[in-house]
C-alpha cells in the first residue's frame, strides 16, 4: 500500500481522493497546492499544506504526489505542476479503477487516471500525465501523449495517436487511425474524421430544434 498526497484542492482533487480511498489499496495522507490557493487547513480530515513546504512535512522518500488538476490553460498548468513535483523528487502515483478493463501489453506512464468503466485495450501506449475519465474507450494500439484529458464517454478507435496538451471532450469519438496534433480542443460529441493540426478547436454540431410537437412523433 503507497501513501499519498494529492496536489490540488478542488474538484479533480477531491474526485482524487474518493477514487484512491474507495477504489484501490492505498491511501491518501493529505493534500497540497501553492500557498496562495490555500483556502481551508484541512480537507476531509487531512492536512492542506504548502506546496513550498511540502517536501519537509511529506518526503519524497516516503510518498508519492498526485497532481490532481484539470484541463486549466489546455492541461499546462497540471504539466508545470507534475514537473515541479518530479524536480522535488518524488515519485508520481497513477490511478488505475478496478472497474476498468485494461488489456494486455498496455503501457500506462506517471501521475495518470484511468476511470470507472474504461475500456483500454490490448497495446495502448499511454504517456505521462493524462486523464482518461469514467466510461471512455481507447480501442487497440491507439496511442494518448503526455498531458491530455479526456472527458468521459471519450472513444478513441484503434491505431489513432492524440499528441500532447490535447483536450477531448463528453462523448467525443476520433475515428481510428487519425492523428490529433498537439493542444487540440475537441469539444463534446464532435467526430474526428481526420487528422487535425496543431492547437485546433473542433465543436460538436449542437441538436436541431424541430418544429414540431413530440406528440406528433410515432414513438411505440
């Protein structure tokens, strides 16, 4: 069982510490961010403490860090903040829910989640810092580059490569074999047909308002 201090005080820090303590062995110690964020002393219980100071209440020799932080600023803030961690010496924990399915010959790299109900097939390459969020399917020897977050429901068919600081969104689908190219904004339920270039932002056609009555549908 590892000990572990979450970075990050908010949403994506508290899903943290609810994964760590009901879905694996481990447990979390407490948690960390910048001085400046601190709002409270204490989160469930357990101690909130400078990131500046964190090294000598929580040594890297005997814990690991979880940078628990979104997709601020197209994932580099969690980047700088994953870094930063590693230069202070400590060994990043990965998150892998009991629930997921994760096939053989599959490489996952640090400080990354794999959620509730994720499909992650034989031969996929996953890089460091990334999130991948409850339900998403990465089909055969797709390959996800260091910094990304997928939303949930994500599918990514087999063969396609998602480069780094990409951003997917609910429900969104990239057809197999196609290259998303670093920073892209893939917004919620859009397809991805092709292969995109560097930064783009794709939004997913929103529903059509038909002008009719659901009365009036043949619904059995």
């Amino acid at each position: 069982m590892s000990k572990v201090v979450i970075y990050g005080n908010g949403p994506v820090a508290k899903a943290a510490f609810h994964a760590i303590t009901f879905d694996s062995p481990h447990e979390v110690a407490g948690f960390t961010v910048d001085r400046s964020f601190i709002q409270e002393d204490e989160l469930f219980g357990l101690p909130v403490v400078p990131f500046e100071e964190v090294h000598s209440i929580f040594s890297p020799d005997r814990f690991l860090m979880w940078v628990a932080v979104g997709y601020v600023g197209v994932n580099r803030v969690r980047a700088e903040r994953f870094q930063h961690a590693r230069d202070c010496g400590y060994r990043m924990f990965t998150y892998v829910s009991q629930k997921a399915t994760v096939g053989p010959d599959v490489q996952i790299g640090a400080n990354c989640s794999i959620g509730v109900g994720c499909v992650i097939s034989p031969s996929v390459r996953i890089g460091d810092n990334v999130t991948i969020s409850a339900k998403s399917f990465i089909g055969p020897e797709a390959v996800i580059q260091d910094h990304c977050f997928l939303a949930n429901r994500v599918t990514v068919a087999g063969g396609a490569v998602i480069e780094p600081y990409c951003f997917l969104g609910l429900n969104s689908t990239i057809k197999n074999g196609v290259r998303v190219a670093s920073g892209c904004v893939i917004g919620a339920g859009a397809l991805i047909l092709q292969d995109t270039r560097a930064k783009e932002v794709y939004l997913g056609k929103p529903a059509d308002l038909l002008s009719i009555s659901s009365d009036d549908l043949p619904l059995r």
